[in-house]
C-alpha cells in the first residue's frame, strides 16, 4: 500500500507542476490586463520541445550533458521527504528538511555548473548571481523551518506536518514570521519577481534563463519542467507545514 | 598488534634513512615514497584492527633524563586519528612517487624524503604521545619537519617568505602549549598525562581559566582558527601538493585531536564557558574562512581558506559538545561530538582529495592562478570528475560525505536552540545560522573553484597544452573520491564506529547517545530527525537513469547539432568574454563588504592628456584589505620593533656601563635572597 502512494507521489506532481504554471501564467495575465494563453499551454510548450532537434555548444562538456536529466531526476525525487495525500510511510525511509534543502542545493550546483560550462558571456555571469543568491536562500529557507521544528520537536517534514495540525492557536505565532521568511525564499528559489523574471531575456536583468541560455530541445524541455517541478513542490511544502 | 605500529614506525624511519643514502640517484627516488605508503599502510592496519577490538594500549620508556618518559598511549580516539593520518598518507605517497619528479632537477629529492618520512613519523607520534615533554619534543619535530617540506621550493622568495610566517605561528602556538603544560606541571607536579588527568580538579579556577585559554590558542594555531589562522594559506600553496594535502588534511587535525583529547579525556567536566568559546571560534571561523576562499583566486590558497571552514565545523561540533557536557546532557554531547569526529575524518578525505586534483591541475599548468587555467575538463577528463567530487563533498552536498557530517552538526546545534536557557539558546542560533550560510557559500565557492578551472575555454597557453596526468596519480585521487562517495552512503556504518569510539572515553562511560542507527538509516533522539543516506544514494541514482532512459525512448529520433555558441552575431567568441574567478565572486564579495572591505583602483592612461577622449590603456585594480594582517598582526608587530628600539637604548656598547648592569643586578639579587 505505502509503496503505491509512493509511486502515486512521484508520478502526480510531475503531470501536474506543468499545470500549475500554466495557472500562475494566467493569472499574471489577467493582473497585467491581457488574456493570456491557456492554462494547458506549458503542456504544449513541453511537447513541442521534446519534439525539436537540439543544437548544443560544441565546448560543451558531459556536464552540459548530463545536468538537465539530474535535475529532473533529483525535482521528481523532492516530495519523498515531505507528506503529500495524507501518506504516512515509514518515517525512517528517506530524511528530514535538511536533505530537502541540500537536494535544491545540488540542482543549483549543477545548472550554475552548465551555465559556465559553455563559456558564453551570459551563462557565467547567470550562474554568478544565482550562486550569490542560492548562497543567501538556503539560510533563509532552513531558519524558515527552524521555528516549527522546535514547535513541533522533530526536523521530519512528515512529522512536522502532522503534529503542527494537532497545535493550538496560540502557537501560531511563530508560524507567521516564518512564512515570511519561507515566501522570500520561495520567491528567490523558484526565480520569481523580484529575484528574478523567468520571462525575461535581457541579459541586465536575467538570472535563471541566461544560465540555461544554450539548452534546447528535449534538454530544455527536461529543465524547465524540473523548474515547474521545483515550483509545485514548494507551494505543497508551504502548504503543508504553514497551513496545516 | 602493538609490534605493527613499531614496525610501521621503523619503516618509515628506514625509509628516510634510505632517502638519504639514494639521494645521489634521482631515479631511486621513488624508494621513499614507497618505504612511506608501506608504512603508513601497516599503520592503517594497525588502527583498523585497535577500533576493532576497542584496545588501549600503554608502553613506558623510561629514559635517563628526569621527567622525560617516552610514554605511548593508543586509546581507541587516538587509534581513529591514527586511521585519518594513515588513510590520507597512503594515496598521499602513493601521488609523491610520481608527483616529486618534476623538481628533480632543480632540488634534492633525497632531503625531500627524508623530511617526509620523518613527518609521518613525527605525526603518529604526537597522537600517541602521553607525556607532556615528550609530547612538545615530537611536536616541534612535527613543526620542523613540515616547515622544511613547505620550504622545499627554496629558489623562490615567495616559499621562503611562506615559511617564515609558519615558521613564526607554529613557534608561537608551541609557546602558548608549553605555557599551559608548565602551569599543569607546577600545580600537579608531573609532565605524565595520566597524573595531570588525576590531579586536574585540585587546580585553583583562575589557572584553569589561563589553561584552557592557553591551550585554545596554541592548539588552535596549529588546527587554524579565525584569527590565528594567517600561516594556513600561506604555507599550504607554498608546499608540493601532496604535502599540502597531508598539512591540510592530517596536520592540522592534530590540532583538533589534542583540542579534544585534552578537553574530553585528560582534563574532563570543562567549565560552560569553554563551550561557548569554542562553538563561537568555530561559528566564526567557518564564515570567515568560505568568505576570504570566495575572494581568492589562487587554487592552493582557495582550498586552504577551506581548511579554516571546516576546522570551524568541526569546532561547531566539539563546542556544542562541550557545552552539552557542561549542562549534564551527556547523550546530546555524545551526538554533537560524533559529528566533529565525523567531520574530522570527511574533511581530511575531501580535502586531501582537492589538494592531490589542484597538484595535478598545477603540474599540467605550472600556474596556480585558476584564471589562467579554463576547458580543463576536456584535456583532464579523470582528473575533473575527481575534483567535482571533491567540491561537491566539501560544499556539503548529497551523496557524499560531507552532507552527513553537517546534518549531524546540524542537529546537534538544533538540540541546542530547544534548550530552555536565553543565552545558550542565541549561541547555537548563532552557530546554525554561520553554518547554513557556510554551506551555501562553499557551494558558490566551488561553483566558481570548479568552473573556472574546468569548464568553458581554456584561458592561457599552458592550459591549452595541459595533458591528463599519469595514472599513478589517478589512482590515489580516485582512492579518495570513492571514500568520499562510500562514506557518505555508508555513513551508518561509520557513525555506528564512531560511537564506539566516543562511548570509550571515560566521559561517557555507561551513557546513551542520542543518536542511533536502525538498520541503514540514522535516527536522532526517537523521531526528532532520520536520515537514510544508502536509501537516497539509491533514489537519486535510480531518477537520474530513469529519466535518462525515458527521455531517450521519447526523443530518441531527434538530432543534436554541434555549433558554436552563440555570440551576439558579432565575431567568435573568445576566452576574454568568459567570466573571471574575480568577477564571479564579486558580487558576493561587495554583499559583504563590511566584512572584506573591499578596494578599487582605476588608473587611466590618455592619450593627450588635455583631450580625455581617448584613453591609451585602462587598470583597474580589484582587491581586498587583510584586515587580520591590518589590524592585529600589524600593530601587534609594530609595537614589538618599538619595544625592541627601545629596549635597544640599555646596550650602548660601554663596558663601563655594563659594568654598573652587574653591580646593580647583584645588589638586587643580595636584597632578594636576604628578604
């Protein structure tokens, strides 16, 4: 039975993230006063990408290569840790907050990796800012939890989850100052404004997009997907631990 | 089992008797390196087989001075340093056979070896040293031996400039180590550890006090914490690359090991107050040692910056430990020190690791400025994969080993936001925060160590012609990196050993540690934290290939074109319009400007000097104030020569005077005997 939700876990948020930022697009658009494309549009894009021949930098080394399937990889496996659809598996089987923040480290790691791996002017200057940023989120992101785990005395995520449900309100207050810093962290993990525009190609304002500037094809596609992955995965994390 | 670790010690010293005799013969040089890997691998036996059977051992020379005892004494603590040192000596020789050949020519390898030897003599020594006297004679042997391997290169200025600092810090730490042990020696009059270990409680607070301050500095000097840490990397660049990384790796950790011998073992319930110091100076050390790597653009230099980051850790784990022990919560201190001695031997496996990667990088180069270097990762595939290893284990990231010391740390640095007390409550916060901010600082670090010299174009002519290195060096790098990966997977097995280790110290006899492991995974204090390393080695490793395999079932079909990058329509790019090492970090450098202080220098050149139109040529230089150098060893130095100046009056070179001198220092002495 757990073993199912585990595979259900992995699959469901990888079909859906592309639908959430098909939402969050709309949304943007609809506050900017345009009409937007449909929320099924990054499907579309995704599709379109897997289907495309790929143009690659020829000093492009196996880490230009490889980084796009890891962080795929590593964005499907970041739910483990955290409890999604009432799933309570063996508490033991995978880690605390900790190792989820570290894994966003490691795909920080490699994506500012490839940014400089082809040599252009962009892709350096890309993964400088994002490192310089990652540097700074990370402490963010782990205070952040630090409060409800000492409310709740455990670091598990699945722990932290169910116990916070079962508080009283008072205990909340703790709950607030640390949602701020978790959206300030959310907003600069995931490139958002005012970090970051992941809509942007100017290369005075550009973070993310000037990193995976020389992707194409079906190794775009993988990254932003991975992206999408990542960004559903944190709104599921707020959700859980601050709104129980 | 006592005769292996003579045994090992006679190899070695053979061996650097025989350096000496070969020396003549530079193809014999290799015979050394070989007498040391054969030594320091029956070490390694030695070690392994001591935390197996949990044995201490005790051997008593008496030699015919007084006080003087060659007294030996391997408890399994010291039999885990032993492992570190001869784990890292081994592939560490194993590279200096082939490493070393480069300066036949100029230098005398036969010296070199000898020194060597020597060294790695000197190093099992001082941890098995159990007399105080003994103690700082095999520990200024240790310093000596090390200071003429950093001076190897004695042509260059530079290296004998290196030396001298180490030569002044290490000579200043032994000051401070010798202060402490004489105040031990006269209130409980005996140089033997065992003694002052019985004794210890009837000596007056106020000494306690100056001792434990005495040893933090002198012990500290050598392991180089944040302000004492100047000579680190200094002598670390200065140094053959594989003696750095026994220096980075190993030498300084005796530091560390006699910080928590003497802290844990001989002089046991140590006052709160050592705690916080300690976690304080590890905080400390650990932010400033990553921010002044960020801003260094020498490989050797960047990497030794590191060593005083993860000193810090390491100090984070004993300082947590020690106030843990302090607050009678012995189970949370054990789990605190399990990550310092965790990290201990991580770090001397990923440092070494980098150190032996730079080496080689180096040898290729002949530059240690990583500008210069670029597109490596083409011309040295193996050595590449090797040294991002190396990086990603230092920046803390899973798999590797690294992540799982710093969990620990972590945790146990969040045990002790959840005690009840203000004060001790800021510290850890303290402490956690300058860890978390390390371990992002490190990553961008490395982001940038690791870029810079491996991807993109190569930047310089040397770096164009570099080849990858000899296999012999390949093998004692890949030796490290596969440590890296298994002791962090099977870091359950590890920490369960560890354990062992700590529960023999007679702080914690009887005790339980609040850290236990089930089965494969760790599990801190029932439910508070899990980790399951193999299990999350497997899922990555698992994601990464499915993804792989199912994009290629999916876009199998498509083509992948090989063009140039793309270059604004304008001409071909070139290694000009990469980034730089310098303007990687510089954004983080000016986030912390009040830290690095930061300076820049414009000089323009014009062409007609009325007309400021044209400009002839352009500088700007970029550069950062040593504010250690700036503003403690500057003044602390000025002050001396003023001292001296005037101390210099008193010698005016007239025996008449001299004279007066002695008949006034008689007089002195004759109403002091009388009263």
């Amino acid at each position: 039975m757990s073993i199912f939700i585990i595979i259900l876990k992995l699959i469901l948020l990888p079909t859906l993230s592309p639908l959430c930022v098909g939402i969050v697009r709309k949304v943007k658009a609809y506050m900017q006063n345009r009409r937007g494309a449909g929320i099924f549009q990054p499907y579309y894009d995704l599709w379109k990408l897997f289907h495309k021949d790929e143009v690659i930098a020829r000093d492009a080394s196996w880490i230009f290569y490889l980084t796009p399937f890891l962080l795929f990889g590593l964005s499907i496996l970041l739910p483990l840790g955290i409890p999604l659809l009432g799933s309570i598996e063996s508490l033991s089987f995978f880690g605390d907050f900790i190792i989820t923040i570290y894994l966003l480290a490691t795909m920080t790691f490699f994506i500012a990796l490839s940014g400089l791996d082809v040599g252009s002017a962009f892709g350096g200057f890309g993964s400088s800012r994002e490192m310089t940023i990652a540097a700074l989120t990370e402490g963010t992101l782990l205070f952040s939890f630090l409060p409800i785990a000492l409310v709740t005395h455990t670091t598990n995520v699945i722990l932290m989850a169910t116990t916070a449900s079962g508080l009283p309100f008072f205990n909340y207050l703790p709950f607030v100052i640390a949602f701020m810093g978790f959206f300030i962290a959310l907003m600069a993990e995931t490139g958002r404004i005012p970090f970051d525009n992941p809509s942007t190609h100017l290369e005075l304002t550009m973070i993310h997009e000037a990193m995976i500037l020389e992707y194409s094809g079906k190794r775009l596609a993988l990254i932003e997907w991975a992206n999408a992955n990542k960004f559903i995965f944190f709104i599921i994390l707020g959700v859980n631990l601050f709104f129980p | 089992m006592q005769n292996l670790f003579f045994t090992s010690l006679l190899v070695l010293t053979g061996g650097s008797i025989i350096s000496l005799i070969v020396q003549r013969d530079t193809k014999l040089s290799y015979v050394s390196s070989v007498f040391s890997m054969f030594g320091s691998l029956l070490a390694l036996i030695f070690s392994i087989g001591a935390l197996i059977t949990q044995s201490t051992l005790t051997t008593t020379l008496p030699t015919s001075f007084p006080m003087f005892n060659i007294s030996l004494h391997i408890d399994p603590l010291a039999a885990f340093f032993i492992l570190i040192v001869s784990l890292i000596a081994l592939p560490a020789s194993l590279y200096g056979i082939v490493y070393m050949k480069q300066y036949a020519i100029e230098y005398n390898l036969g010296v070199f070896g000898f020194f060597y030897n020597i060294f790695l003599i000197s190093l099992l020594l001082v941890i098995t040293a159990h007399n105080a006297l003994y103690f700082l004679f095999v520990w200024e042997i240790m310093s000596l031996s090390s200071l003429f391997l950093v001076i190897f290169e004695n042509k260059k200025l530079q290296i004998i400039k290196s030396g001298f600092i180490y030569f002044i810090m290490t000579h200043a730490a032994t000051a401070f180590i010798l202060l402490s042990f004489l105040l031990l020696f006269q209130f409980t009059g005996s140089f033997d550890f065992e003694t002052i270990k019985q004794h210890f409680a009837s000596i007056p607070f106020v000494i306690q006090t100056i001792i434990f301050l005495c040893m933090i500095i002198g012990f500290g000097t050598k392991a180089g914490i944040v302000p004492f840490h100047i000579w680190l990397p200094w002598a670390h660049s200065a140094a053959p690359s594989h003696v750095s990384s026994l220096m980075s790796g190993v030498m300084i950790k005796i530091g560390i090991f006699m910080l928590f011998k003497m802290f844990l073992d001989i002089l046991p319930q140590t006052p709160l107050w050592l705690g916080y110091v300690v976690l304080i100076i590890g905080a400390v050390s650990s932010i400033l040692g990553v921010l002044y790597a960020l801003s260094e653009h020498d490989i050797k230099r960047l990497l030794a910056y590191h060593s005083i980051e993860n000193i810090g850790i390491i100090l984070l784990g004993l300082g947590s430990g020690l106030i843990f022990i302090a607050l009678k919560q012995p189970s949370l201190a054990m789990l605190a020190i399990t990550a310092g001695l965790f990290h201990t031997l991580n770090h001397a496996v990923f440092k070494s690791l980098l150190f032996l990667g730079a080496g080689s990088v180096i040898s290729q180069t002949h530059t240690r400025n990583i500008e210069e270097y670029g597109g490596l990762i083409k011309l040295m595939p193996y050595t590449a994969i090797f040294f991002l290893v190396g990086a990603v284990a230092i920046s803390g990231l899973p798999p590797f080993n690294g992540f799982v010391s710093e969990w620990l740390t972590f945790q146990s640095l969040f045990s002790g936001i959840a005690t009840s007390s203000i004060l001790i409550k800021s510290i850890f916060i303290f402490g956690a925060a300058c860890l978390t901010f390390t371990g992002g600082l490190a990553a961008a670090c490395f982001v940038k160590a690791f870029g810079i010299t491996f991807l993109a174009r190569s930047r310089s002519i040397e770096s164009e012609k570099a080849t990858e290195v000899s296999p012999l060096l390949l093998i004692s790098m890949g030796t490290l990196a596969v440590l890296c990966l298994t002791l962090g997977v099977f870091s359950f097995f590890v920490i369960t050993n560890i354990q062992l280790i700590v529960k023999s110290l007679s702080l914690f006899a009887s005790k339980t540690s609040s850290l236990s492991s089930t089965g494969i995974s760790l599990q801190v204090n029932q439910n508070v934290a899990h980790l399951n390393m193999p299990v999350i080695f497997l899922v990555m490793a698992v994601f990464i290939a499915l993804s792989f395999g199912l994009v290629y079932i999916v876009s199998r079909k498509q083509k992948v074109v090989l063009r140039t990058v793309w270059d604004c329509g304008f001409n071909a790019l070139s290694p000009k319009m990469e980034i730089t090492a310098t303007g990687f970090s510089r954004t983080l450098i000016l986030i912390f400007r009040g830290i690095f202080q930061p300076s820049k220098q414009h000089e323009i050149e014009y062409v007609d000097a009325d007309i400021r139109y044209f400009s002839k040529s352009k500088t700007v230089t970029l550069g950062i104030v040593n504010i250690y150098e700036a503003y403690l060893y500057y003044p602390l130095h000025n002050g001396l020569s003023i001292i001296s100046k005037q101390i210099r009056k008193i010698q005016s070179g007239n025996v008449n005077q001299y004279l007066l001198y002695i008949f006034i220092l008689l007089l002195g002495l004759l109403i002091f005997a009388r009263y």
